[in-house]
C-alpha cells in the first residue's frame, strides 16, 4: 500500500467522471474480515471512504477469502474496490480456493463477473437484458494463453523481483 495515495490522486482523476475499479495487493486487514484493522487496512478503508468506493470482498457478491497462504496462515492480500456502479452491476467475485484457474500465480485469482447491463433508472435494480455475462471459457482461454506464453516466466520474475525488492526495503526479507 506503498503508493496508495499515488492510487489516491489518479483515482481522483478519474472518478469524477466514470467508474473506478482497483484491484491490487493491501496486505492488511480490515474489521469486517479479520476482527481488527491494522496500519495497511487503515490506509485501505481510508482510500475506499475517501473515493466513495466499497471494498467488494465485504458484500454479499464474495465468494471465498484466501488469496494466499504464508506459511500456515491463509490470507486476504488482494482487494477490489468499485464504484457505485460498477457495485450496482457486481454479479459475483469469486476467490478461487480452489485454485482451479491459479495456476501460473502462487496466490489465488480473484474473479469478478459483472453483467453488462444497464441499468434502468439511476439507483434501481431493474436491469436491461440482465442475462449477459462473460462466459467462463473466454476468461479460461486468456488463462491458457498466458500458460502457452514464451515471456511466462520472464514476467513471474519480474514481479517475484518487485516482491523481494518491496520486502527488503520494508525490512521484511
């Protein structure tokens, strides 16, 4: 959460004329998952309250919590957090446990499904053609091409770089 308030002032640039959606690792907790909040899931509920963004693994959409295991304990490193309207067309975010489409990461994907209708009036639930979604299979083919990629495991480096390089500079390797 190093660049939260980065996050913060493009966040502000953008929200005030269309929908905001961040996705990314917090490596906190928050009272409404964890039973207390510490330094990081300040600084994550302080950034959601400050957008008017809803941290979507607390509403009733999320299915699944673990996005890693550090040792023997299972944690929530990576949230998502939405605007308005992209909350009112949240069908489900899925935390994959099980890991059926993780593989290529050694965290667990977060999925999200959105419906790709309008809604109606502002505020109402009633939607146009509120059956159309992403199909499973078009997420599973971007899935399987990045698993067929040359550059796979270049990329895995780069960002196990970042990692280690984040950590040691927070005295944490």
């Amino acid at each position: 959460m190093s660049n939260c308030w980065g996050v913060l002032g493009d966040a502000e640039r953008l929200a005030s004329w269309r929908e905001v959606l961040i996705l990314g690792g917090c490596n906190g907790h928050i009272s409404e998952l964890d039973d207390y909040t510490d330094a990081n899931g300040k600084l994550l509920t302080t950034l959601a309250e400050h957008l008017q963004l809803e941290i979507l693994h607390t509403t009733s959409c999320c299915e699944g919590q673990t996005t890693g295991v550090l040792g023997e304990v299972a944690r929530l490193w990576f949230y998502a957090l939405a605007s308005d309207e992209l909350v009112k067309a949240l069908r489900r975010l899925n935390v994959d446990e099980e890991r059926i489409l993780s593989f290529g990461s050694d965290h667990n994907r977060i999925r999200l499904d959105f419906s790709k209708a309008q809604h109606r009036e502002l505020g109402s639930k009633q939607r146009f053609n509120p059956n159309s979604y992403l199909p499973l299979r078009s997420l599973e083919k971007v899935v399987e091409q990045f698993e067929r990629s040359p550059e796979k495991e270049r990329e895995r480096e780069d960002i196990r770089r970042v990692c280690v390089n984040t950590m040691s500079y927070h005295g944490e390797a």
